[in-house]
C-alpha cells in the first residue's frame, strides 16, 4: 500500500444504483438472522446475570439446576479452565462469564443449557449465587477520585500520574506547541466542561447464536456478529482449542455499529455445547442486550479555545475523560485524537482518560470515542463565532485543516476534504434558508481515521460464464453489492452476472472485523486484484487457443482481444466464451487476493441541523438535516447515502434523548425501548445526504470508508442548533425536554 | 536514521523526548529497535502501537519501508467500529 492504487477512469457499473442482492431475502423473512437457525436436538441456553452493580462472588450452587430435569449443562467461571494469553481476551472472558467478582448490573456469573426455554428459566432460579455486595461507581469523575471503589488492583498503566484512583487505566496526552504562550495571544477564550450519557448503538437484532461442539473436539458456530473470524480466534483462545478446529459461519446481521466488533454469548454457548454434547442455542432478550451489551462510554470533557478578534485559534486545550465500564478500552485517546483533528493548530493540547466503572464494558460505537469529542469542541467553535459574530462555516474555514497541516494527533496531512465538505455546505440552499420561530441552525464537523486490514478474496469464473466471489466480511453497511459491482466492472460483465457471499472461516483466510469503515475500502481493494488475476489467467488461455503470447491479448469490456494488429487477427473471446472451454484449456478459473490493506485515508463530514425547540415543555423537533461527506468514490450511492443518513439519527438519538439511567444502587433504571428512546422515522424530517468524491489516491476507485464519521458531527450540530433556538448554551446530553426546560427557565 | 515523534505522554517514558531517533529501513526495524534503545516504552510497544508514516496509518505491515526522510508517528493503536 505504499504507492498510490488510484487510476481515473469512466465507470460502467460502480456509480449505479442497481438492486442491492439481499433486499428481496429480507424483506420476504427469508434471510436467515442469528436467532433463525436451529439443529436437531438443540438445546436453550440462559445466562443467570448479576443484580448487583459490584459484588464478590462467595459462592455458586448449582447442584440443584443440575438435578431438574431437562437440564443438561450448567456452567460457571470455573468451567472456562484456560487462561487466554493476552489481557484483552482475559478481560472478555472475564466479561462473559464473571470470575471472583460482579463488575455490573448484568454481569453473567452463571450459564445453563435446557430442553426448553421454561426450564431453563426455572434452573436459573434454581442457581443460588452468595454475593458480597461492594460499594459502586458509575460516575466518571466519581471513579477518577483515589477514595472511589476500586474495580481491578495493578491494572493501571505507567501513563498515569500518581494520585488517582486505580479505576484510571490510561492517560494518553496528544498536541504540539505551547499553548500558555498561545492564549496569551488570544483576543477571546472560551473554556467550557461538557458531559454526554452513554448510548447504545441501538441495533434491532439482539444478540444470537448456535454452538455445536463434538466429542472430538470441532465445532461450529453460527452467530450475529460483524467479524466471525474474530469471534473464531476469541473463542478459540478462551476454550483452549485450536482455531483450526472451529468454524463460523456468519448469520445476516440486523446492525452492529460496532456494538457487535467482539464477543458475549459465544464462548458460552460453545462451553454449554461442551459440557451437554448438544447443540445450544442461546438469543439475548432486549433487556440483556442493554445492560450487559456494549454501550458506548460516557463522559466529562473540558474545552479551552483561544482565538484573536479575527477568529484565528491561537490555542486548543481538551482534557477528554471516558468511562469505559468494567475493562479497559480505548475511547478517551481516540476522544483527544479526534476532537481538535479538523483544526490547523499552533498550539495545542488534548490528554484522553480511561476509566473503569461499574458498567457494562464499553463497546465501540461507529467512530469511538470522536462523537463525544466532536460534541465538546464544536459547541465552543460555535460559541466563538456567536462571540465573535462571525458565520460559523467562515470561522471553520478560517481554521480549517488541510494538506500540510500538522494533524492533532500528530502526522502531516495528506490531501483531505474537509475544506471541500465546509464549502459544499456554504453553497447548499440549506445555509441560507430562512428560519422560523423559535428555530435555530447548528453546524458542525467531525473527523474520523478510517482503517483496512487482513483481508482475502476469491473469485471464480463458473463454466456458465456467471462469476461467484466470495469475502469474509459480514455484509452490513451494502458489502455484497458493492464486491458485486466492483467485480462486474473490472471484468467487464454485467452485475446480475455476479453473486457475492460471505464465506465461512474455514472458506477463505484471515479477515479483518468489519469495523473501521474498512471493507468498501480494503475488501474492494482486494476484490479488484482478484478479479484482475483471473483476467490474467483468462488472457492466458485466450493466448493459447490463439497460439499467441499472453502479452499479446488484452482485456476490453468483458473479453481477450488481440493487444494489436502484430499479434494476429482474431474476434475477442468473451468471459462467457473463456469459461465455457476452462477444462479444455488448462481447468477451473479463479482468481483470489489476500492482503494487508493499510494506509486507508482519513475522512471528514460537515452537518447542518434546524431545530425548533417549544418553549414551553422544552421538546426539540428537527425540522431540516443535511450531511456534507466525502466518499471517495461513492459504489452504490444508496448504500453510502444510507450510511450518512443513519450516522445522522444515531447522533440524533444521542443528541436528544438516549441515555443509559442508573439508580442509586447501581443498577440499569431503563433496559428496554420503552424507557430508553431512541428516535423513530415520525420523530426525524428527511436527512438530504450530499456525496463529495475526492479520490482516496490508496484504492484503485478512489474509495474511502464512510461507515463511521457520519455520527461525529452530529452531536455538536444538534446542540449547535438547539442552543441558538433556545438562547442556552446546552453542555450535557442528551437535551431531553426536562433538562433542555430547566436550562430555559434557569437562564 | 529515522526521526520518531512519540505522543506526549509516551514522550514522558523516554526522557521526555518528542522526537527520537532510531535505526530502521522498515517497521519491523523500527519496532525492534525502539523496544532495544527504549525499554521504558516497551509496555506500550507490547499493549500494540500504530505508525502512521508520511501521513498513512499502519498496525502490522512489517515490510513497510520507511526512509530517513520519512515522517513517522508513533500513536496509540487504533481501532473503529
């Protein structure tokens, strides 16, 4: 990935919006969900979960689950007899299945597998778990105090400064410059603290799965997951097997928005299985998902920006403090990374925090850690340029990072697009449409990285000239008909002639999780190099059959023709023609490629909301949204079109009204929709995506990932505009009526 | 040689330097040779890095060539969702 991949060139296929090939399986229900598989003799398994938010476990009785009947396997931390190797997937498996301790409301401490789900639920009332309640935290600054309960002894890392509690894990400070010296330059500070709740991400289908392991010693597993390699490698390291020996196979996924990048039922079902000898089934319902699923982190954050009169930032300071739950996880850093990343800076300086609480562990959730961050920073720019009166979008301009800028987070930048997204938004009708009563327009910009990754690809040419491609990625964001299209085009046949599926682990190697905004990106990377080697090898045998060199047929919409008058007279061979005598030329087709692909570009976005806000009761309505994004190269503009739409709700939902509540004894208040609410199609106007395509200069179409930072800016654009209607700076989210009221009446 | 800026708080492990420098033609050299010649940033080296080399982000690519022109930064190991 060292030099640049991107050639221009006019596109046949990619840029069209044809039929997406799963649209006709699941809206008829036959697409096959987590939960929708079952084998013979399938066994139901329920996890017994902790009520309390900290407790040492004393003691576990399952003799009396054991003996009911229709029981078949009970199991216990003291089952999982393998210690994993690296600390991460020690901590998920500590996550799945508790050990000397319940680190939340929710934890799993034990696990049975039954008949039928009644006995099941029976013999978890039969399980009699002795618990030693402790004092909790679910507070981020709470946790940071050194007299804060502690969750782990000696897990905090040598980045942390003596003093704190050990619940801190990490400190990662990032920025150049100096930013004393910067502020005494400024004309204008604002410095402001900002707290979010934690989300989550919200997903329809609940997690799912089926696990069989036999006597001896393979298994299979179907789940819902967004990486089924990585739950393969995971839960081959918690049971002690060889990965080899277990294979995954990938159900449809109804969302995952990173919520589903690792692993909670899986290695328990695979032990209960173990343990009965059967199959077992295992689906989480909506309650378990909420409080002992992902849910992103919440935090407390504070802002300083110095500017001189002219709306030039002098300094930036941000110190980005993130609970991540019970175990470690890195949303802070990213948090500090990401906050200041679409600003040229002198002097800057952001420190992320990682804390541990009694919470479920934190999950990431599209871009982690940069909407928060995103939230915090651009409430100030927003402050600054109402200070300054001066248009916010002129006021990014003016600060704007572009090619050259020294990033944030430390390298050079390439060439980027933010600038091109700010000034996308100043010329679209939506800046300068008047506003109503008690309305009030917010912008804001967000910036994520965007990752590539191990990926393999193979791609057969079938005897009917029909070509199927298979890749390893769980299609969640349009995969298979973006690896659909980029293979039609670059052999030059047409779409319906391609079928794209997701292969089980032992089908194809190493795959990467589909997170990061990465498979456009690298899957198609590799998706074209596959197709471009079986070209070569259809060339080849053009050759032969012609008694020419190989070097003498090229390949032009779809069939081997001879490179030129020198190489002999022929009419082209078609893919249809080259296939249909493959045993008579030297066997199969295919083409395949496996790769790294790393160097993926770094993406930026522009939002603009209109919000009216009720003055009386302190309800906000989004009356208008546009998102500015660029996509490289847009494959399937619905899919990407989607993608920045439902970036958008989601940091809708976050902006306005989910949270995660806690009692005071620690426990979830609000595990189900009805009390945690998320934002319905009534509840939101047409979100009007608008496609930039920058060529990303990594991918052979000039593709970037857009999955992810779509929900950066959409937090501080919604806040943004709240504030200006509500003549109220709002600094915690989210601005539910109650809160939003309150801050009306106090101000 | 390669200049390597740390970010700040690792900065704090290696004497307080924001750029050091090390001996290496790829990652895999460069990797090596800041655990050898810094053994305060061998926790995080372990914990997992990435690299971003003239402004593209690396985690694992051993091979990747890096020259004495190079901008190489070192940054917390990324992940998405």
């Amino acid at each position: 990935m060292a030099k640049d991949e991107f050639t221009p060139r006019t596109f046949k296929v990619v840029g069209t919006r044809p039929p997406r090939p799963d649209g006709l399986d699941k809206v008829t229900g036959r697409a096959r969900y987590g939960a929708d598989m079952s084998a013979p003799g399938m066994l139901i398994g329920l996890c017994l979960r902790s009520p309390h938010a900290h407790a040492r476990i004393k003691s576990i009785d399952t003799s009396a689950a054991e003996a009911m009947k229709g029981v078949k396997a009970v199991v216990t931390r003291a089952d999982f007899t393998t210690t994993p190797e690296d600390q991460g997937t020690r901590d998920i498996l500590d996550n799945v299945m508790a050990g000397e301790k319940a680190l939340y409301d929710g934890h799993t401490v034990a696990a049975v597998a039954a008949t039928s789900r009644s006995v099941a639920r029976a013999a978890l009332k039969a399980i009699k778990v002795e618990y030693e309640v402790l004092p909790h935290v679910v507070d981020v600054d709470e946790a940071m105090k050194p007299d804060a309960p502690v969750l782990h002894e000696g897990r905090q890392q040598e980045s942390v400064p003596k003093g704190y509690s050990q619940n801190v894990l990490a400190r990662s400070q990032y920025g150049h410059g100096d930013i004393e010296a910067g502020f005494k330059k400024a004309d204008i500070i604002v410095e402001r603290s900002f707290t979010t709740a934690a989300t989550h991400q919200g997903y329809i289908e609940p997690h799912a799965c089926l696990a069989t392991m036999g006597n001896d010693g393979q298994g299979d597993l179907w789940c819902c997951t967004q990486g089924h390699y990585m739950v393969r490698n995971t839960c081959s390291a918690i049971l002690g097997m060889d990965a080899g020996r277990l294979k995954v196979t990938a159900s449809e996924i109804g969302g995952g928005f990173g919520g589903k990048t690792t692993v909670f039922l899986e290695p328990v079902a695979l032990m209960l299985s173990k343990k009965a000898g059967k199959p077992v089934k295992m689906t989480m319902s909506r309650d378990e998902v909420l409080r002992a699923s992902g849910p992103t982190a919440s935090t407390s954050i504070d802002i300083k920006i110095g500017m001189t009169k002219e709306g030039k930032i002098t300094a930036a300071q941000g110190e980005f403090r993130y609970q991540s739950g019970a175990f470690y996880a890195m949303n802070g850093a990213l948090g500090a990374m990401c906050g200041f990343a679409p600003y040229d800076l002198e002097n800057l300086q952001s420190v992320g925090w990682e804390v541990v609480t009694n919470r479920p562990k934190a999950a990431a959730y599209r871009a982690p850690g940069a909407p928060m961050a995103a939230f915090a920073v651009e409430s100030v720019m927003d402050e600054l340029a109402k200070e300054l009166d001066m248009d916010p979008i002129e006021l990014r301009l003016k600060n704007a990072a572009e090619e050259g800028t020294k990033s944030a987070y430390g390298p050079t930048y390439p060439a980027i697009g933010l600038k091109a997204t700010l000034e996308a938004a100043k010329a679209h009708p939506h800046w300068s449409a008047p506003l109503g009563k008690n309305q009030g327009r917010g912008l804001a910009c967000g910036f994520w990285f965007n990752f590539g990754g191990d990926t393999c690809v193979s791609l057969m040419i079938n005897p009917d000239g029909t070509v199927s491609l298979s890749e390893g990625n769980p299609d969640i964001g349009g995969s298979r008909a973006a690896m659909t299209m980029m293979a039609a085009e670059e052999l030059g046949i047409p779409y319906e002639h391609v079928r794209t599926v997701i292969a089980d682990t032992a089908t194809l190697g190493q795959n990467e999780v589909t997170d990061g905004s990465r498979v456009t990106f690298a899957v198609g990377l590799a998706t074209i190099k596959a197709a471009r080697h079986a070209i070569e090898i259809m060339k080849t045998r053009a050759a032969a059959t012609w008694g020419i060199e190989p070097d003498a047929v090229e390949w032009v919409d779809g069939a081997a023709q001879p490179a030129g008058p020198n190489a002999g007279k022929f009419p082209p061979m078609t893919l249809k023609e080259i296939a249909a005598i493959a045993s008579n030329t030297g066997g199969p087709i295919a083409g395949h490629h496996e790769v790294n692909a790393e160097g993926a570009g770094v993406s930026f976005g522009t939002h603009i909301a209109d919000t009216e806000v009720d003055p009386e009761t302190g309800a906000v309505k989004v009356v208008r949204y546009t998102v500015f994004q660029d996509a490289g190269k847009a494959v399937h503009p619905d899919y990407v079109e989607g993608q920045l739409q439902g970036g958008a709700v989601q940091g809708i939902g976050w902006a306005l009204n989910e949270e995660y509540i806690y009692g005071k004894d620690g426990t979830l208040q609000n595990a189900g929709y009805l009390d945690y609410r998320i934002p319905v199609a009534s509840d939101l106007p047409m979100i009007e995506p608008v496609i930039l395509e920058i060529p990303n200069p990594g991918h052979p179409y000039g593709v970037r990932g857009v999955g992810e930072t779509g929900i950066v800016p959409p937090l501080a654009t919604l806040a943004n505009a709240v504030s200006r209607a509500a003549g109220v700076r709002m600094t915690s989210l989210p601005m539910s009526p109650p809160k939003l009221l309150a801050a009306i009446k106090a101000s | 040689m390669v200049t390597v800026t740390l970010w700040g708080s690792l900065a704090d492990l290696a004497g307080g330097q924001r750029n050091i420098e090390v001996e290496a033609k790829n990652l895999r050299e460069l990797l090596t040779a800041l655990d050898k010649d810094y053994p305060a940033l061998r926790p995080q080296l372990e914990r997992g890095v990435s690299v971003s080399i003239d402004g593209k982000i690396y985690n694992d690519s051993w091979f990747q060539p890096i020259t004495e022109s190079s901008e190489v930064v070192l940054l917390n190991r990324l992940e998405g969702g």
